[in-house]
C-alpha cells in the first residue's frame, strides 16, 4: 500500500502516494524534521509531501540495494538500513558502514536504528547490536588525492614544464598510485589530458597511457573517486610542453622549396612511408589497447552481475532477465515459468552450525540448480536464502515435472558443511507461469510467486505451489 493517514487531533486524513511511488509498497515511515516524512521502499528512500509529492533521495550508495528502513537524527542526518549494512548522509556526503568497520553483521533485519540520548548511534543487525559512540567521526576522513608515481616517454621520464620537449612517436605512460588506507571503501581513478580532451575518463587501472601525443602544452590531471558514495578528491596535475615534429617545421620547408623537383618527389615519397609506417603502429597499439579495455569491461559487467558467494545472477540482473522474457514472449507467443524457492529453516542452520555452514548450504544449493537447468535458462541469487530460476519455453501445469525435478535435486543428498558433517536440505518452492495474456510487469510476477511461496510454507514446507 501507498496511502498514509493522518491524524490531526479530531479526524483522520488518507493521503495517497501510489502514483508518486509508481505503487511500490512503503516499508517504513517516520517523520522528518522538515515537518514532512520519510519513505522506504524496497527500492529507494524518499521524502513525502504534502498533496501526494514525493521525491526520490538518490545516491550512487542506495541504487541497486534493497532498503528497509530509514531515519532522521536530531541532527538532521539520514540512517538509511540496507541489505548490506547502513548508509549514512550528512547533508553534504554519504558515508557506509558494514562489517570492515566494525559492524555487527551487514544484515540489518529491517529494524533500523536508534538515537540516544547522547547523540550516539545505535544500529540494529541480526547479528546483534553496533554502537556508534561518535558519529561524527565518519565524515572526518576526506578522500586523499592520488599521486602521480610516475611520468615516463619511451624508455625514459617525462621532463616536466614549459621547455618544449622534441617530439617523438614514443607513447607517454602515467603511472597512478593511491594513498587511501580506509579499510572497505573501494574507489577508482578520474583522469583527463587537457590539450586532447576536456572530458573526464574513469578507470580501475593503476595506469594511463597516450600514444604519439602531437605538438602542444598539456596538462595531465587526475582524482580519486569513491564508489560507493561519488565523493571525489582535489585532483592534481602534471604540466609538460612538446615541440611540433620536425617535418612541420619552417627550416624543413625552406628546405623543401629551395630543393630540386627530384629531390622534393623523393623526400615527399619518403615522408608518405613513414607517415603511414606511423598510422599503422598507432592503428595497432589502439586496437590492441581498445580490445583490452573491452576485455576489462566485460568482465567488470560481469562481476557487477553475478553474486559473490553463490556466482549465480544477482537480484539486478534477474529483473532484466524477467524482462527480457516477457518481451521475448509478446513477440514470439511463447510463455515462460518463473520458480521462487526459499530455504527451509535456513536460519537454524546458521544458528545452529554457523554462518559458514550456511553459506556451504547457499552455494550447493545454488551448484545444484544450474546442474538440473538448461544451457538457456537462468539461475539468480534474490536474497538471503532466497532463489528464482526461470524457465522459457515452459507450458504449465504439462511440464510441471520440470520443476518437481528440481525440488528433488534440491533434497537430493545431504550438503557436506565441513568437518565431515552433512545436512539435509530442503525448500519451499512458489511457481508462477507467464503467457501472452498477463500483464507484462516483473514486479507483479515475482509478487504471485512468492504469495505461492508462502502458501507452500504454510502448507508444512518442502513442497510447490502455484499461483492461478
């Protein structure tokens, strides 16, 4: 539901915020100093006001997270609870705090946070209690700015300044180093060379390299960029000047107007070779480092995509999976099936045995399913204990020995946790079937398989159901 009422003292009032919302379902609501209020949804916070407006409160920390709940201290700062620890904003910058910082468990089980009487925070886990004594301190460290550790042409360092440098072919590598010791916050390099570009370029690499820059002053600056929160630090710069190439010089073409007509042919031949000898080896060094770049950023839209622990597709990636499946089948006329399974009792298996047992149980569980799947359907990671596995081409209720099979190979054999210890798995499944004729909204689909979900938990556990 997207509607808050209001109490004034003698009536009630509802005010609604299902279109402001596109009808996500608040999840918490308190009330901000401003006098308006503070929303969560599971996919973004927001400010409620008055007249059913709503304004999203973006940040590169909350996209992509699954939020639970939210907070306004007396000093104004927003505690925002998230699946995978709490972020912080002051006003001006976000900070994050998870388990490299000393919290309990990144988990905050939706219960948010708590302020005392003495300005101190305490954050809620379910892994227990973190106290945070001085809040203020996470805003004390800004982000340090890189060092250029070294600027070198050819084989040798790059003099800096305004003599000119003669020109040569030979690539100009900067070399980057970054003295940021926070331990857990990650961030990346924000390089330009003004002179070619005056854009900003991003890159994990501790190294950036221009191949045959031509004449002219440059100025090489570089920053630092935190990736969780966007920050970015001063930048610093180098400063260095090359000379045109001597073929573009005045003495050469006095040279060549007071040459003969032979010689001048000849010198123009020559001057055509090595000019082209120059556009192959910069044509080859630029495929060679654009198909590394390529290779680089593959692999980082990969890792963005998959969970960490089990290697399976994240939640992200599998609402783009549902999607395109719904897509798929408004053009082809073929329906899909869309599987929700959660794990039995998963938290008296961390409980009981601990959480790397639990994680034993996560990634087995997880190596099983896309043992039992085809080449072409998906396995994700939705959360927790959760899964989702989609199956194109699937007709229901005909093919539903399709998902009886991996109920069975989920119970299978008992998962080894270690020390020679076994444990017998279950799940719930819930099991939704996607045709032309249903409402192409992934949200809603995944919505009728997890009530099925719930049906089957409250039917006893280990066993499917299905939505109408």
């Amino acid at each position: 539901m997207s509607d808050v009422r209001r109490f004034d003292g003698r009536d009630w009032e509802t005010r609604s915020y299902d279109a402001a919302l596109g009808g996500a379902e608040i999840l918490s609501l308190v009330c901000a100093r401003d006098g308006n209020l503070i929303a969560t949804t599971h996919d973004g916070v927001w400010r409620l006001q008055h007249g059913g407006h709503a304004t999203r409160i973006d940040a590169p920390v909350l996209r992509d997270r699954y939020i639970l709940n939210a907070r306004e201290d007396s000093r104004g700062w927003l505690w925002v609870a998230l699946d995978v620890g709490f972020a912080v904003w002051n006003g001006r910058h976000w900070r994050t705090l998870d388990q490299t910082q000393g919290l309990a468990w990144n988990d905050s089980n939706g219960r948010g946070t708590y302020e005392d009487r003495d300005g101190s925070i305490w954050l809620i886990t379910s892994n227990g209690l973190s106290h945070v004594l001085h809040p203020e301190r996470l805003f004390a460290s800004a982000l340090r700015q890189p060092v250029i550790e070294e600027a070198l042409r050819g084989n040798g360092p790059l003099p800096v300044g305004d003599a000119p440098l003669p020109w040569r072919a030979d690539q100009i590598v900067f070399r980057l180093a970054h003295l940021q010791f926070d331990q857990g916050r990650s961030w990346h390099y924000r390089f330009r060379l003004l002179g070619v570009d005056d854009e900003w370029n991003d890159t994990v690499q501790p190294e950036v390299r221009y191949a045959a820059l031509p004449g002219g002053r440059y100025r090489f600056q570089v920053a630092a960029v935190d990736n969780a929160t966007g920050e970015q630090s001063a930048p610093v710069e180098l400063a260095f000047t090359i000379a045109p190439p001597w073929w573009r010089s005045v003495p050469f073409y006095v040279l060549c107007a007071l040459g003969v007509a032979g010689a001048f042919v000849a010198l123009h031949r020559l001057r055509l070779r090595a000019h082209r000898a120059r556009e192959d080896k910069l044509t080859a060094l630029v495929r060679e480092r654009t198909h590394e770049l390529e290779q680089s950023r593959e692999e980082m839209r990969l890792r963005a995509l998959k969970d960490g622990l089990t290697q399976c597709w994240n939640r992200v990636a599998m609402m783009d999976i549902v999607e395109r499946e719904i897509e798929k089948c408004a053009r082809s006329g073929a329906g899909f099936a869309l599987v929700l399974l959660d794990l039995d009792y998963f938290k008296r298996v961390n409980d009981t045995h601990g959480h790397l047992a639990g994680d034993a149980v996560l990634v087995e569980t997880a190596r099983r399913l896309r043992a039992a799947v085809r080449p072409y359907d998906a396995v994700g990671r939705y959360g927790g204990e959760e899964f989702v596995v989609v199956l194109p081409g699937l007709n229901l209720p005909a093919d539903t020995s399709r998902i009886d099979a991996l109920r069975a190979v989920v119970r299978g054999e008992p998962v080894d946790i270690g020390d020679g210890n076994t444990l017998a798995v279950t799940a719930s499944f819930g099991v939704v079937a996607f045709t032309p004729g249903t409402p192409p909204d992934p949200v809603a689909l995944l919505g009728r398989a997890d009530e099925a979900l719930y049906r089957s938990k409250h039917a006893g556990r280990d066993r499917i159901s299905y939505a109408d």
